[in-house]
C-alpha cells in the first residue's frame, strides 16, 4: 500500500518538492559555510521523495555521537530555525491541514506533519525505512 501512496505523492508534487529540496542542498553545499544545512537539506529531499515507509530518527541513536548530534548540531538546528525552519514547519503544516479536510487526504497530511516536524531541527537526523 505504501508503494500506491508513494506514487500517488510523487505524481502529485512530490518529486518536483524533493528536486527543490535537492537544488537547494547544492546551492549550500557550494558555499563552505552551508555544508551542515546541505546535508539536511538533502535529508529532508530524500524523505519528500518517498515519504510513506520511512521516518527521521537521530543519528546518535543509530550511528553514535558525531559533530551533528552533539552542542554543534544544536547551535546549526537554531541557525536553521531561525532562518528556514519555522516558515518551512508553516509551509508543510498548511499542506497538512489542506490535505487533513478530505477523507482521501488524511495519509497525505500525515506525511506532511511528520516533514513540518523534521523542517523543525533536521541537523543531526537520519532517515530510516521501514
């Protein structure tokens, strides 16, 4: 069933969202200074591109420590607050509301709350699939 969804989503926005999502990683990653942002970026890109079956989870519970999970990924998660996450969290939440007000929509809200929340604090987050 999440194979129909994921298909249904890419058909319908996601692929041109994860391609977006994907770009602006690139332009970051050209700039030394937004190389933690980038690889977020790329994290939430690849989660808009086949969102049903998969989840964020820390990497310090998967991998271990590193640079991203420790005091340095918290001062990034604030930066990227600051300045992308909370409009990003209002983008992907009205989406979830919009697709929450029909029956056919609901599954499509729920995977746009899970993005609202990850747009939040993506530094130091991995996706994981089910």
């Amino acid at each position: 069933m999440s194979f129909i969804l994921n298909l249904v989503w890419l058909i319908c926005g996601g692929l041109s969202a994860a391609l977006l999502w994907m770009l602006a990683g690139a332009v970051m990653f050209l700039t030394i200074v937004g190389i933690p942002w980038a690889r977020a970026t790329f994290n939430i890109g690849v989660m808009i591109l086949w969102p049903f079956g998969s989840k964020a989870t820390s990497r310090e519970t998967t991998t271990g420590s590193d640079v991203g999970t420790g005091p340095l990924g918290l001062i990034g998660n604030l930066i990227w607050f600051l300045f992308a996450g909370w409009w990003l969290f209002l983008y992907h939440l009205g989406w979830a509301i919009l697709c929450a007000i029909t029956i056919i929509g609901i599954p499509f809200a729920a995977q746009y709350w899970k993005l609202a929340r990850l747009s939040l604090a993506p530094i130091g987050k991995q996706i994981v699939w089910k």
